[in-house]
C-alpha cells in the first residue's frame, strides 16, 4: 500500500496544465479529487511518473447559472455541490445524488469532473450527467470543445476526452420546472460504489409522462442511458403494466459483471428495481 | 465521631471499585492521540521490512531472482528461504503442532503468501523492492473448498507431509487431513436418535471470517550483538507465548529475549500467534545489526494473518414429539488453510468445540471434527470468542430454530423447555463440561418480557397474512436466542500451550503512602484492563482506584502469563489479582493487629481498613498499614506489601445470556433493516458496568458484519476477491443497529470475585441471533436453513428460490 515514487506538479491555471501534460504525454496524469487515482496507485495498478494536481487552479472551482444552464466547475466538490442553492433550486438531483457519494469526507475532497471523467461506471455522476444531457468541456493543444455526456463514455475507463486534454466544466442544462427526480442507489454500506442504481428525471403533462430521462450506473462497463425504456414511458400514466415494461427494456441493456455485490444476474434485477422506484418517487414530485 | 466523618459507602464510593463505572483511564491519552502503538517506535538506524508475495494460490516457485530489488538505492538485503535456511528458519513451528513455511521453500500455497523479504532504509525503496523480486511460477492445481479436500484426487497441498500418517493428534485419514477429534458418546447419541420421534439435519456452514483489527500486525525487531539480546516490540496478545516460542525457535536464551507490547489497537484473535514477519524481522535485525521494523497493510492482514472459523458443520437433533432434546450429533469440516497454525489449547484441535450442547439438557451427545488443508491463508484463531465456541454456538442456535420449526413450537418455548434449570448446577453436560452456574430460565424470561416477545409474534403473523395478500413486500423475522460460553482458559489439567499450563498471574506491590502499582501476564488491547483490574484491587484493599498503576506486556517486568484471547483476562487474571490482594490483606491485618495491640482475629474488615470489632473507631486504614509496611511491621515479619498469585482455575467460566432481534427484510432487493437488538448478558460480578456496555456495543457490531455481510472469499483459482475494506463488509456507524442492553447476575461459584468474563459474549451469541432472525422472516414459506452472510444479494437469491419474485 506505498505507492510508487512520482514527480508532483501544480499548475495555476489550465493552459499551464494543458501544457504540462502536452510536455509529460502519457508520463502524466491528472489528479483531481484523487479518491480513484491513490488508491490505485497506492496497489501500484497506476505508476504515474508525473501527477499533476489540479487543485490549485481556481478557475476549474465554482458553480454559476448560464442562461438556461448551470455550468460547474470541474474541480467542484461533491460537498460544495450539496451545498448549492442554486443547484438545490434548480437542480436538487444533483444535491440527492451527491449526498449518496461516499462519505462526508471524501465528498470535501471528491470532485465532480474527477467522478465524471475518470470513466468508471461505478461511479455515479456519469449516469446522471447523461440522464441530464450535460455537455462537457475539455481544453487541450488544439483549444476547447465540448462533448456530450451522453456520447462520451466508450467503456470502462475509456472515454471520449483525448490524451493531453483536461476537462474544465460541465454544463447543465436546467430540467423545466415542476420535474420529478430520483436517484436510487443500493449500496451495502456507506462508501460502497452502487450495486446498482437509476437516474430519473420526467415531467408530467396532464397526469401523463410529458418527458423523461433514464440512467443506470455500474451495471454495464459504462454507464448506461435507457432510451428504450423512456420511449415505453413517454405518452404513459406511469401504470404498473407500462412501468414493468420500461424496467424489462431497461434490464435488457444492462450486462453487469459478477462481484462481491452480487451475481451479474441479480444486479440487473437491482437495476430494475431501482428504475421502479424511482419512477415512482419522481412521479410524486413531478407536478402537473 | 462527628457528621463530617464519611459513612462506609460514602468510603466505598470514592474508591471506584468493583461495580462503579468508573471512565476509562487509558481514553486520557486514546482520545488525545497520545497512544504509543507499534508503529509509532521509531528506533535509530531503524530498517523496514517488506514481503514480496505470492499472486498464485498454489504454485511451485521455480526460481528466485533478487538481483533487481537488491540494487533499488537504500536495499540493504533481500531475505529468501535459501537465506533462512542457514540460520534453520525456512520453516517455522506453529502453536497447533504443525510447521509453517516462513518464506516460501519451493512452493507457495495460499495466495498472498510470503515469499522474498526485502530490507531497506525507508518504507518507499522497501516496497519499491519487493515488486522487483522476479519470481518464476509453475502454477499447480488449486483446491479452496474445504468439503472437497479429502476427495481421492484433491491436488495434494501439503508436499512437505508426503507420506506422513501421523499428525499431531493422531491418524490423518487423507493427504490433505490434518486431525481428526471428537467427543461426547456416540453410542449413547446413535441410541437417542433410533428412539427419537423428530430429528432434524441441516449443513450449517460458518463462512470464513476474519478478526480485522483496526491495528494490523506489526513488530519492531531490534537485535543486540554485543549483549547478545533480542528485544521485541510487537502487536502481541501473548507477549510470554512469543517470547518462548521466539526462544525455542530461535535458540536465544529466553532470558536474552525482551518482548514488549506497547499499546495495541485491537487483537481478537488476530494477534495471538507467530507469524513470518516476525521471524523475518528478527532474522533481518540479526543480519544487519540494527533494528528492523515490518507494518503489515490492510490487504495483508485480511489475506494472511489470522483468519476466523470455516467450520462447516452437520448437525442434527433428536426430539420426542412434544419439544424435549434427546440426542445431538455433529460432523465437522474445519478449513485451517495451508498451514496448521489455529491457535488453540495444544490438547484441543478443535478447540471447546464440544461446548455445543449450548444451554440445553441434552442426555447424550457426539460430535467429531476433521480438520483439512486447503489453499487458503492459515489460522483459525478465536475471533472474539474462546476456541471455536462462536462456531459451536451458531450451529447449535440454529440447529434449535430449525427443530422448533419441525416440532411447530415457538422457538423461544423450545428453548426454554430445553434450557437447563437452574437447580441443575452446576451442571455436567454430555459433553463432559461442569457448568459452574447459571439461572437461563430467567434470563430467557426477561428478555422475551422486554421486548414483549408475544406481541411480536402477533405483529409478525398480521405481517405475514398482509405479504400474501400482496400488500407488503416486507417479511418480518425474529431471532431469539440463548447462548452459554465457556471461557477462561483454563485450567491446567485441560490446557496448556506448547506444555505451558493456562494459569495466569498478577504481581502487586503497594509504596508506602498506599498508592501501587499491578503487573500482569494479560494485555489489553482495547478491553480497559488498566481501568478494571485497579477496580478489582480497590474493592480487595480498600485503595483507590486511581492509587493503582496496572501495566501488562513487558515480559521483563510482568510476570509470565498466557496472554488476552478467549474471555480468559477476568476469569484467570482477575482472579490472580484478587487472590494477590488477599495475601497482602493478610499481611495488612497483621501489621494492624500489632499497631492495634489486638489478635488477627480480633479484626474485622470494612470497606479501607481493618477494626476492631465492637469498637470502630480503634482502626487503621490501609493506606496507614501500608506505610507501617515499611517501618513497623511486627518483630520477626519482613518489611513490605506485595505479593504475586499465579492462578490455575479450577474450572472454566460459563458466561451465558438471552438475545432478540427483529428485522424487516426487503425481499426485493434483500436489505435487511434491523429494528431491534435487546442484549442480556450474565457475565456473573460486574466490574465495571460502564465498560461491560462498551464490550457488548463492540461485539456485536462485529456480530451483525459477520452476520449480514463478511465473508473470505476465495475463487476457484485461489484468488482471495474480499481482501479490503471495499469488499470486506466492515459496518460504520451508519449501517449498526441501535442496541438495547441488559443484565442478570449469576456469579461464578469457583471464581474468587464471581465474575466470568463478558468481551466475546456478544460476538457468540450476536451472530445466531441475526442469523436466526433472518431465517425466521422466511421460516413460514417453509425455508430451514439460509447460510451466512445474509448479504443483499444472498437474501435476494433466498427470496427467488422461494418464488418470492414472481
């Protein structure tokens, strides 16, 4: 559990990190919250020569409204996000999906750019970025783009973000008023990565399902948004027959692995109970 | 007199002693961060150890290269078993009778096992080296399942044994066998069956488990070549025990060998026995001539250090119709990994196995145990329990709910017609145990009075109506259990270790102005013994408490001891020091008698002094005596008051107690809310309440992680999948239940203060009562027996095979 010797870096600003990582080239690795990349190392499965912390770069910190968006910081914490009356306001299940990361101290310390770019599909703001349609933002050599969340995760730890680029914020656009939200996440304890769990966010119309949005964490290599299943709902009451279906269609997407969790097979029933459940609670808070 | 002048209990109060609960005096520098562990030993020109280990489960190791690790800057050596091999400690000796390989000597037999040592002047360039240590492995056939190591083909684990039928204890029936042992009376339990009218048989497994101290295991090793001495700092339970055994082994005079436990954090179990890297330490601090330090990482300790149970036991009971026992039997597979190195009692293979019959009047009983070899880490240390007393309390805790549910009785009224009474004791099991004493019917009473056990069984019968009727998708289950220890090990016509009796000791030397200071062969790891033997003494001598200094786990100043494990501190040390205390009372009575001008007899004791009887206001107080000690004792007496007891019990203890749990389990997901655990223990004279609560807190959390989520878990290739805390269920505060504790006093007959231990009760009897608990919510649907761990997905898959999901 000693990790083995590496040079420490910690740039000011973007550009400087950008071009730290253009010099180091695969000899570098970002470092963020750093709750996935020390462990490893600590197991010596990474052996980065070169870290480079991007805690010190202030404008990669903050949360702020952007028109019809709410653009965060890459290197904003999980407590701050907790913390956000603007994300509480506008997007409380940012805060309840947060609040179910871990433990209040990895959450000081866990960033949201860190969780979402890491590329692990145990973690659980990559489903809900998708479930949100969030855009990301990565600055590299050749400047800035944005790439959506929902095109953006290829596998485990394979995204869509290239060598040399750093990924700066993340933007979300704010889900119309009156939407209904869960996230339900089984876990066996606190700190535990989700055996399975269902990002939910609709609005209703008239007492029928006007929109919706479905993501399901750590139950494939990648985290997974269930269009199939939004398509069943989208039109519906939200019955029971309607709702089983979705979840089978949801279920039928998902190719969990086996682990002390549990059996690929009863991950995916997870799965569907989870969507139940959230279904059912984001119909209570939808309002019309 | 004037009303200023203290009453005896106003006296007997400022004492803090036995039954006061008094705080903790060791929290004074625990909750400071003032604690002085292993790893805060820092030593001048000290080195780190660290192993290169085995990623195999079972492998022959082809070729070592050390060449690499030995040119990372600050490698001062590379230990290998060809290095060990000159100084004859390739191989060491274990406590169980077997031996054990130190560094792996032409195979590796268990993954993460020990295989090159690397020495260097800084824990980083250690561990650098060691992932350096080219190894080349022929991989071998892996065997994990202890049911399938006696198979006529089983890979063979131990090559070292090839053609040895003789094992410790006896005969070894296959390759992989290591003992076989039994007891009771099998003729006399075949007779109950035949007769009997129900009988019932499950395979009850109890998975592997591990003791999982916030500490792992570590030492500092620092050898002395101009004196010639070895002094040990380590995580020790049994800082005697390692110090002979560090002698025999290393043929240092045990005089030259100083073992120290500093603080330690945690033990149960996990710290009783010698493990490689002590010896590589020693080894390594011969080599270099300074000292050298090894820390053990979390990783290592749940995968090498010593693990907990693997019994997998066939149980069966025999009933007449109307509920009253007649008969058990019990086979057992018992998994002790690749080495023999369980710690138990050298006699006992399988340790107070045979204390099976639990609570119950059971005339005739038989239960056999073979112990087997597997690829797994070695051990089977008494996890916060005496030698494999939780194993036999579970097996028989559910073996009692499955018979009540054939029977169609209340498991709670099986119980108590099959509890011994009380007029019974001391009783003599079929087993051969004198149970010292004990009142189970009450204590079962009580607790189904405080939870008002018939109404929850109403609520449970509505609840269970209402799930077929598809309304909840909740079941409601009820564990209820009553569990009998036996601890305090032990006498010595039953136990010794290595030829060592299981006495233990207290040395107590009272200064002239009546403070003093008690040494003792136990050591606490986290129990408060610094608190509660000073209790012990202010109650026998009429000091203060907080007059008393108690140090334990120098083995230079404390007198020799077998060490804390098994409940055995209270029963075997506590005695010694009241026993101490009462010679020095002796002495004290004489030296008053002679300041008082009376006979001995003449005296009489009260609370902190002795006095004349029918003239209490003549009277010298013993902090007066112990001055007088020093300057006017009687001619002829020699000067000052100390005195030391080295106690061999004459019996063990049977602490005993009454537990009810309810749970709702989701059988959607398999999550299982607790919603209540009511715990009465009867650990006979309460020392110190406030600590006992905090023991019981302890051991049963740890019973609801064994219950509800632990498990070493090994694929079929040998890898262990449960190695850290990401997959090794160690509940926080969060997922543990709120507790509900209560008591009953039974004292112990043969015991000097009539106390009997307390700290692995809750471990024992906690573990059933979850287990039960879960089971019961899903008895009624006719499920017998679900095995541990009763994980998400494990109650889950019971749900399904019932069709719970359809």
């Amino acid at each position: 559990m000693i990790p083995g010797s590496f040079n420490y870096h910690r740039p000011k600003s973007v550009q400087e990190a950008v071009g730290l990582l253009a010099k180091l080239g695969d000899d570098g690795r970002l470092l963020a919250g750093g709750h996935s990349l020390i462990p490893t190392m600590k197991l010596r499965l990474a052996t980065p020569a070169n870290l480079i912390d991007l805690g010190g770069i202030a404008d990669l910190k903050g949360i702020r409204a952007d028109g019809n968006d709410i653009v965060v910081g890459a290197m904003t914490t999980q407590h701050d996000l907790i913390a956000s009356d603007l994300l509480a306001s506008k997007i409380p299940i940012l805060r309840e999906t947060s609040a179910q990361i871990a433990d209040p101290q990895v959450r000081y310390v866990g960033t949201l750019g860190g969780n979402v770019a890491n590329g692990d599909p145990a973690n659980d703001m990559p489903a809900l970025m998708m479930c949100l349609n969030a855009t990301f933002h990565a600055s590299g050599k050749s400047g800035e783009r944005k790439i959506a969340a929902r095109g953006f995760y290829q596998g485990l730890y394979a995204t869509a973000l290239q060598s040399g680029e750093v990924l700066t914020a993340i933007r979300i656009p704010v889900p119309a008023a009156g939407h209904g939200y869960a996230y339900e996440k089984l876990k066996r304890k606190i700190g535990d990565f989700a055996t399975a769990a269902a990002a939910v966010v609709l609005t209703m119309k008239g007492g029928k399902v006007n929109s919706c949005a479905i993501a399901l964490t750590n139950v494939a290599d990648k985290p997974l948004l269930a269009e199939e299943a939004t398509k069943i709902l989208i039109g519906s009451a939200l019955d029971a027959a309607t709702v089983k279906r979705a979840v089978a269609a949801a279920e039928a997407i998902t190719s969990p692995a086996e682990d002390p969790r549990g059996p690929a097979q009863y991950r995916t029933k997870m799965a569907g109970v989870m969507l139940t459940r959230a279904l059912a609670r984001a119909k209570s808070l939808a309002k019309g | 007199m004037n009303d200023m002048t203290p009453t005896s209990a106003e006296r007997a109060a400022k004492l803090e002693g036995m039954g006061c609960k008094r705080k903790r005096v060791e929290d004074i520098r625990f909750t400071q961060g003032k604690g002085n562990y292993v790893d805060d030993i820092k030593l001048p020109n000290m080195l780190y150890g660290e192993f290169n280990r085995s990623p195999y489960g079972h492998a022959h190791v082809k070729k070592i290269d050390t060449a690499k690790a030995a040119a990372v800057p600050g490698v001062v050596a590379v230990l290998t078993a060809e290095t060990l091999k000159t100084v004859n400690l390739a191989w060491m000796p274990t406590l169980a009778g077997d031996v054990q390989m130190v560094l792996a000597d032409g195979y590796v037999l268990f993954q993460n096992q020990e295989v090159a040592f690397v020495i260097a002047d800084s824990r980083e360039a250690a561990a650098d080296a060691a992932d350096l240590v080219e190894v080349e492995y022929e991989q071998l056939p892996v065997n994990v399942d202890p049911l399938k190591a006696m198979a006529p083909n089983a890979p063979v684990i131990r090559e070292d044994l090839k053609g040895k039928t003789e094992g410790a204890h006896g005969k070894r029936k296959h390759y992989n066998h290591i003992f076989s042992w039994q007891a009771g009376d099998k003729a006399a339990a075949d007779a109950a069956f035949a007769k009997a009218d129900v009988t019932i048989r499950e395979m009850i497994s109890y998975p592997r488990v591990h003791p999982c101290p916030l500490e792992t295991c570590q030492c500092v090793a620092s050898f002395d070549k101009i004196k010639g001495e070895l002094t040990l700092y380590g995580t020790f339970q049994a800082p005697h025990v390692i110090r002979t055994v560090g002698s025999l082994i290393s043929k240092i005079p045990e005089h030259k060998i100083h073992v120290i436990s500093p603080d330690v954090g945690g033990g149960f179990g996990n710290k009783v026995g010698a493990y490689p890297g002590y010896i590589c330490s020693i080894v390594a601090s011969i080599v270099t001539g300074v000292p050298v330090k090894w820390t053990e990482s979390r990783i290592d300790n749940l995968s090498t250090t010593a693990f907990a149970r693997d019994f997998h036991m066939d149980m069966e009971l025999a009933c007449t119709k109307d509920g009253k026992l007649l008969g058990l039997r019990c086979y057992t597979i018992a998994d002790h990994g690749a080495f023999d190195a369980c710690a138990n009692a050298t006699k006992w293979p399988a340790g107070l196995f045979s204390i099976i019959s639990g609570s119950y009047d059971i005339p005739a009983a038989h239960c056999l145990v073979d112990g087997v070899y597997t690829n797994k880490a070695p051990g089977g240390v008494a996890y916060r329990c005496s030698f494999r007393v939780t194993e036999a309390a579970y097996c028989v805790e559910r073996a009692m709910d499955i018979m009540a549910q054939k029977l169609g009785m209340d498991p709670a009224d099986f119980r108590m017609k099959n509890l011994i009474r009380r007029e019974q004791f001391p009783y003599t099991s079929a087993f051969g145990w004198q149970y010292d004493s004990g009142d189970y019917q009450t204590a079962l009473t009580k607790a189904m009075e405080a939870v008002s056990y018939r109404k929850l069984r109403d609520e449970q019968k509505q609840k269970r109506e209402a799930f077929k009727r598809g309304e909840t998708r909740e079941l409601m289950g009820i564990g209820v259990i009553h569990f009998t220890e036996i601890v305090g090990a032990g006498p010595s016509r039953n136990c010794d270790i290595l030829g060592i009796a299981m006495f233990d000791s207290a040395e107590i030397r009272i200064h002239p102005t009546g403070s003093g200071i008690c040494r003792l062969g136990t050591k606490s790891q986290g129990q408060g013994h610094e608190t509660t033997y000073a209790q012990i003494i202010a109650t026998e001598l009429g000091l203060a408490a907080d007059s008393i200094t108690v140090e334990e786990g120098n083995t230079d100043t404390a007198p020799y001891g077998l060490g804390t494990y098994g409940s055995r501190s209270t029963p075997v040390s506590g005695a010694a020091t009241a026993m101490a205390c009462r010679k020095i009372k002796a002495k004290a009575q004489m030296i008053a008698a002679y300041m008082l001008e009376v006979h001995d007899d003449d005296l009489e004791w009260d609370v902190d002094r002795f006095r004349v009887k029918g003239n209490p206001e003549r009277f010298k107080t013993m902090t007066e005596l112990a001055w007088a000690a020093y300057h006017e004792v009687p001619p002829g007496m020699e000067p000052g008051l100390e005195a030391v007891d080295y106690y061999d019990p004459p019996n063990f203890t049977f602490p005993f107690g009454a537990y009810i749990c309810v749970v709702d389990v989701d059988v959607d997901t398999g999550m299982i809310k607790v919603r209540r655990f009511y715990a009465l223990d009867d650990c006979g004279t309460r020392i110190n309440p406030m600590i006992i609560e905090g023991q019981i807190h302890g051991g049963l959390a740890e019973a609801f992680g064994i219950a509800m989520g632990q498990e070493i878990h090994y694929d079929d290739d040998g890898n262990v999948t449960t190695a850290s805390f990401l997959d090794y269920f160690l509940p926080t505060a969060v997922e543990t239940p709120r507790w509900e504790t209560d008591w009953t006093t039974t004292p112990s007959p043969h015991h000097p203060i009539g106390a009997k231990g307390v700290g692995e009760s809750p471990n024992v009897g906690g573990v059933p009562c979850f287990s039960n608990a879960v089971n019961d919510a899903f008895a009624f649907l006719g499920s017998t027996h679900i095995q541990m761990p009763h994980d998400h997905w494990r109650v889950w898959t019971a749900a399904e095979k019932l069709g719970l999901h359809a």
